[in-house]
C-alpha cells in the first residue's frame, strides 16, 4: 500500500487546512526504506459512523496535535483511477487548542511505512 494513499476501502480521503497569513498548515511524512519525504495536508478515512467533519477533527488531533473546529467544505477534488481514495475532500479548519507538533499513524500498516516528521 502506498502510504499516501491510506486504506484502499475508503473511498474519501477527508484533510483539513489551517490557513494563516496567507500559510497553510502542512505535516512531513518520512518513509522509513527510502528515507523519501514530502509534505501534504493531515487527512486520511473516515472510520465507521464517523462525519467527514469528526474525521477530519480526528486526524487533526493526531497527526498535528491541533483541537480544530471544522469551517466549511473548501475543495472536493477527484482523484486519479487507481489509487486508494477516488476523492479528497479538504476543509477549512480553525485552531482551537494545543500547539502543532508532528503527531503519529495510528494504522500499524500506515505507520510500519512512514512517520510523521514535521509540522508546519
């Protein structure tokens, strides 16, 4: 599985955007083979029962460290065939509470390949 592409029964990867100042709020994944990284918004599924909202409140918590009130749905883009997620929905988030730090992959496969290095 290619970790940017999270579980492939999901069909909707729900990322959230902090947007300060004309700057946008990034995590930096690390893959632990090829020591490739790159950065891209916090996000992944929706677990069962779960709104995209809480989901993206969830992955916020845990990969920025970030207690976020979800605005507004601000992007709702296809993605190519073949890949894990055939749509990545992006909202816009406010900060409520904690400080951003690199959080963790709670998906032990996710996280057998990669780690969360950075934020910013």
């Amino acid at each position: 599985m290619n970790p940017e592409e999270g579980d492939p029964r999901r069909t909707i990867r729900c990322q959230g955007a902090i947007v300060k100042e004309d700057r946008i709020l990034l995590i930096q994944h690390r893959e632990h083979g090829s020591g490739r990284s790159y950065w891209l918004f916090p996000g992944g599924g929706q677990d069962e029962g779960e709104t995209e909202e809480q989901c993206v409140q969830r992955e916020m918590q845990e990969e920025t460290g970030l207690t976020v009130r979800v605005e507004r749905l601000l992007l709702d883009m296809p993605m190519p065939p073949g890949g894990a997620y055939q749509r990545h929905h992006t909202y816009l988030c406010t900060p409520l509470s904690g400080e951003a730090r690199p959080g963790y992959e709670p998906e032990v496969e996710a996280a057998q390949s990669y780690s969360i290095v950075g934020v910013k």
